[in-house]
C-alpha cells in the first residue's frame, strides 16, 4: 500500500468508521453474554492500540482500558475480558484470527495479544472489542518468511520524546512515509517534573516514583495524536534508555544515590518498568520479575536483515568518572550474558545485513577541540575497552550497521577499529537518529558554533545536523538507502517535513556515504 493511495486514505479514516459500527460489534457476542456484561465507563480504548516485534508467523498486539487515562485509568478493580479480531482488509469482511484476552487489574488492564497462525510478509488489520465499545482499528505487518532473501524493508528509527519540550509532530511526517516496522531506541517518556516554560506540561506534580505515577506519565504520553496514529498504523519494536526510569541510571545505580537509597530506587525500577510493559506491545517474556525486565532480543526479517536489539541500562557497571576509568578493561556496558549472546548471534546470522539497536552511541565523540580526548561517560565512549573488542569482531561480521539514539541529534559515523587511530579499518556504520521532540527546536547557528570546530578531531563523522525527525532506511540486498527526516518545528501541532539529507550504505564496503 503506497503512500497517499486511496487504499491507505481509507485506512487512515477506517478506525473512525469502525468506532460508529455499534451493530456490527454487537455480533462478537451472544445475546446472554452481552445482557450479562456489566458496562464500562465510556472511553476505554482512549490511548489506542498498537502492534509490535514483528514475526513471520505473528505479532503482538496491544491495548490498554484507560477511560480515564491520566488519573490512574478509571476501570473498576477486577479482569475485564477483551475481544480481539485479526483480518486480511480494514473491514474485517475476511477475519482470520479472533479471541479473547483478559485485561488485568494487577497490569493496569492492559492487553498483550501475542498472535500466531499468520502469513508471512502480509499486512493485516486488528481491532478489539469490550462493553460493547469497539477500539481504533490498527494495521500492522508480519515479517518476511525466514529463507526469503530478496524483497526489501523499509524502517524508520526514532528516540528521545520529550512532551514538554514539544508536539511529536515528526510521527505524522513518518505515517505518510509507511515504515514496515518502526525502532524505537529509547526515552519514550520522561521523568522530569513539570514545567511551567514547557511547550507542554507534564502531568503531576512532580517526578513518578511510583507505579501510579508512571502509568500517568506513559497515558499522557500515548494520548499524542501523532504518535497515536504510527502506533496504529506499523509495528514497532521498542526499548527503554535512561529516562523511561532515572537520568543516566545504571543497573540498581540511580544518578543521585546519595538522594535515592539502593532500596528505594530498586523500587522505583520495579514500577518503571512495569509500566514500562504495560504501555509497549511486547512478548510475555518482557514482563518484569521486580527490578529485572528482559529487553534485549533478536528479530529476524528473512535472510535480508537481523535486528539485534540491546539493553545497555540494566548490566552496565557505573559511569567512569575519567579518561583512564573509560578504558578499565572491567567495565562493562552490556554484562557477560549479553556480551555473548550479541557475539554469538552476529557471528552465525545468515543474514545479508546485520543492524544493532543500541540506545547510546557507539562511535567516539571527541569533544576537545585540539590536542587531547574529552568524551560522554554514559555513551559507548565510557566502556571504551568492551567498544572496542566489538570493533574488532565487526571485520567478521557481515554488513553491520549500528542504529542510535540518545542524542537529540543526528550524527551518521563511520566505525573505526581504533578511535585512536584516526587511519584504522572501518568496520561499520551507525545512525544515531535525532529525536522526535528532545531539545525543541534548536538555535541552528548556535549548534554549528559549538559542532563544527569539534569535526576536524572527529574525522569518521559524515553528518552532523540539529533538526527533530527521525531517520527512514530502505534495505535492499545490494544497499540501505537512508534518508535523514526533520521537520521545520515542534512548538506548533503541525509542521512541515522535508529530507535533510540522504545516505548510502553499500553490502561489503563498509561505512557509509552522503549521497
């Protein structure tokens, strides 16, 4: 389905439709169990439905009843059963999987639908169903069978979400473009406390701690009407960074520990992280056990691309605080567990390209201008010794490609074997995408001030830029095409995109080009 067909116009306006059909939802049910239903406040399905992790045989599909989404949700105290249906049109004339999920209190009454028995590579069409209200219909995509090795993949990467600091204006720019599968790196809320300067305003008083309070802040977050509709509209595949908990948090480590004690702020992971779950369409095996969530995972689109996505909070050592600690050989960002299971898996994959989801950058960023090295702690640049032992299995590995977030910019990188010498291999490439809202609408001559005396110490960076956005890939066997996406603001509900800059990654010649 293309962008601007009439087919996608009348999706774009199905959910709408499908609200009004009360006779047609009132044939889910039998007249017994219909009269039997004891009826829900109006407005359940206010912060949508999405769909997420794509395989070639499924997806998972999500919800989550919130009639009164920013105090709490407003659902009585007890499971709600919710109907689901799965078709091959928008109409839902040709059903072919349907059921009932049962949305629990202790979860916030959300709905994680793990759907199997699909087609390989098909679109298809979702919806549900409870107290005779019927949600917005979604769309999503199943990935390509597992030996396909032609076709291609469109994927847009996004991060760093910031309410107050602007409307997520990016995403509507994006729904016109219509990714297969979006990735998500991180920062999908923020735990800051509102402002009264914002462009928006938190909601609350102040920063969640709490399990109530984080599924406040992740319900106002959802209730944007653009990121509402690209959750409808594509899968994504999502992880957490720092701020979804606590600034530069690292394990059971929060940035202020000598404000949060070691048993408060275990408390404070385990709320974050369930709500964490209860807001993202993820698999079972996401849910929290406590303080522990498992995040990191593989998905495969056919012999065309893995997607390896990371988790570089919860097994990471605490931040160095100097050069010489950066290069302790003992730090760690991903933990041993981790560390091989990325390995392994980048060794062995058969597929053409091989992407890395990982929520800081992995490229170095010099920031002194001149003689000497001043780097990021919290980014890659800060666990310099494990960085680099991956660098040197990338000469292995076939057609990695590192795909970032985390900086409120765009910055496009070589990898190099050694940052240290600027005349070393490359090995790869990463996109450290711009953020969707983070850091509003930047001074752009006073960002070039600050950048561009840093290039000449930075030679592997190919593009630097300061616009909200989000970055779009085209996979093809032969090459990504990758196109930098940004709007012209995020003060305004609506703004104007364009593309900034377009990039080429070619199989087999590591690196990447401005084209």
């Amino acid at each position: 389905m293309t962008a601007g067909s009439p087919d996608r116009r009348r999706f774009l306006t199905a959910g709408a439709a499908v609200l009004g059909a009360a006779a047609s939802a009132q044939l889910w049910l039998p007249a017994a169990a219909r009269a039997a239903e004891t009826p829900l406040p109006d407005g359940v399905f206010s912060l949508g439905v999405s769909s997420g992790d794509p395989l070639p045989d499924g997806v998972v599909l999500w919800t989550r009843l919130a009639p009164d989404p920013l105090n709490g949700g407003g659902m009585p105290d007890r499971v709600v059963p919710v109907e689901w249906q799965v078709a091959e049109d928008h109409r839902f004339r040709k059903l072919v999987r349907r059921g009932t999920a049962q949305a629990r209190p202790e979860y916030g009454h959300s709905v994680h639908v793990d759907v199997r028995g699909l087609r390989a590579d098909r679109t298809y069409w979702y919806r549900f169903r409870t107290s005779g209200q019927l949600s917005p219909v979604g769309r999503t995509r199943t990935a390509p069978h597992p030996y396909s090795s032609g076709g291609s993949l469109r994927m847009a990467l996004a991060s760093c979400q910031n309410w107050q600091h602007g409307y997520f204006t990016p995403y509507a720019d994006m729904l016109d473009q219509d990714p297969d599968v979006v990735v998500f790196v991180g920062d999908y809320i923020y735990e800051s406390t509102p402002s009264a300067t914002g462009v928006r305003r938190h909601e609350g008083t102040g920063e969640p701690f709490s399990l109530a309070q984080y599924r406040n802040r992740y319900a106002q977050y959802r209730t944007d009407p653009d990121l509402a509709a690209m959750h409808a509209n594509a899968p994504f595949v999502v992880s957490f960074d720092d701020h979804e908990v606590d600034n530069d948090f690292a394990g059971e480590i929060p940035q202020d520990p000598d404000k949060q004690p070691h048993d408060a702020f275990v408390a404070r992971l385990t709320a974050a992280y369930q709500a964490f779950y209860e807001h993202m369409p993820v698999r079972a095996t996401a849910v929290p056990d406590g303080p522990h969530i498992r995040m990191h995972r593989r998905l495969e689109f056919g012999r065309l691309a893995r997607l390896n996505v990371l988790d570089t909070r919860q097994y990471r050592s605490d931040q160095a605080t100097s050069q010489a600690g950066a290069k302790d050989p003992s730090l760690t960002m991903l933990g041993a567990q981790q560390k091989r299971w990325l390995l392994d898996g980048l060794k062995n994959s058969p597929a053409r390209w091989n992407l890395i989801a990982s929520q800081i950058m992995m490229a170095e960023t010099d920031l002194k201008v001149g003689e000497g090295k001043l780097w990021f702690y919290d980014a890659w640049d800060g666990y310099q010794a494990e960085r680099n032992r991956f660098l040197q299995e990338f000469k292995q590995v076939r057609n990695p490609v590192v795909l970032s977030g985390d900086r409120h910019l765009t910055m496009i990188s070589e990898l190099r074997e050694d940052y240290a010498d600027p005349d070393s291999a490359v090995v790869g490439a990463e996109f450290v995408g711009t953020s969707i809202s983070s850091n509003g609408d930047q001074d752009q001559e006073a960002f070039r001030r600050e950048w561009d005396p840093r290039r000449p110490d930075n030679p592997h960076w190919k593009l630097l830029d300061a616009h909200r956005g989000y970055h779009l890939f085209d996979v093809r066997r032969d090459d990504i095409d990758a196109q930098v996406r940004v709007v012209d603001t995020v003060r305004q509900p609506a703004s104007t995109p364009s593309t900034v800059a377009k990039l080429r990654v070619e199989a087999g010649r590591p690196g990447v080009e401005v084209v």
